[in-house]
C-alpha cells in the first residue's frame, strides 16, 4: 500500500463510521492527532513495552505504543484525505530537504 492509498482508505473509513458527518475543524483534528501521541507517552508510563502491543482481557483490540502510533498515522492520514494534502509528496519533499541539513541541526538537546 502507498501512502496515498493509505490516506484514500484511512479518510473513507472514517466517512463510513460517521467520523465526518458534521464539520471537522483542522484544530479539532490536530487535537485527535495529539490525543494519540498522549494515549503512546500513557502507554509507556504504565510501563508498556516500546515494541509490542497487548490485548485488554476478553477483548480484540490492539493496546499499546504500536498501536497508538498507528493510530496516530491514520488520523494523519484523514486529516490529509479531507482536505486534499498529498502526504506522500509532502513526506518525499521533507526527506529530501532533511537530508541537506548539518549534523544536529539547530543545537537543541531534545
């Protein structure tokens, strides 16, 4: 799967489930975006390994920094669909950008 069909299916299924059937503000969604990053940084607060998910007993749903990361890409991916970003195009230009700049740009510790 490339990452425009990523988006193509991650925006329609979220129309499917009724995640669009009123206006979504680009704020609301950058704040869903966050709300996954929070749910990973939880995860490994709760002592969650980085690289594995886990089940909530007598349920099917994925838990874990996997997951919410995942999660994370998918509301991107939404986000792109609903409003026309090529995301695949903006990831190949950032790269390609990143790799001319020097060693530790920016001198910040984190």
């Amino acid at each position: 799967m490339t990452i425009t069909e990523m988006v193509t299916e991650a925006h329609g299924n979220a129309k499917e489930h009724g995640w669009h059937d009123g206006k979504r503000t680009p704020t609301e969604l950058l704040c869903l975006i966050h709300s996954e990053v929070s749910e990973a940084l939880e995860e490994i607060r709760h002592g969650g390994a980085i690289n594995k998910n886990h089940f909530i007993k007598g349920s099917d749903k994925p838990e874990g920094v996997p997951s919410e990361l995942a999660d994370v890409v998918i509301r991107v991916a939404d986000m792109c669909g609903l409003y026309g970003i090529d995301l695949e195009a903006a990831i190949i230009e950032i790269m390609e950008y990143n790799r001319s700049r020097p060693y530790r740009h920016g001198g910040k510790a984190l």
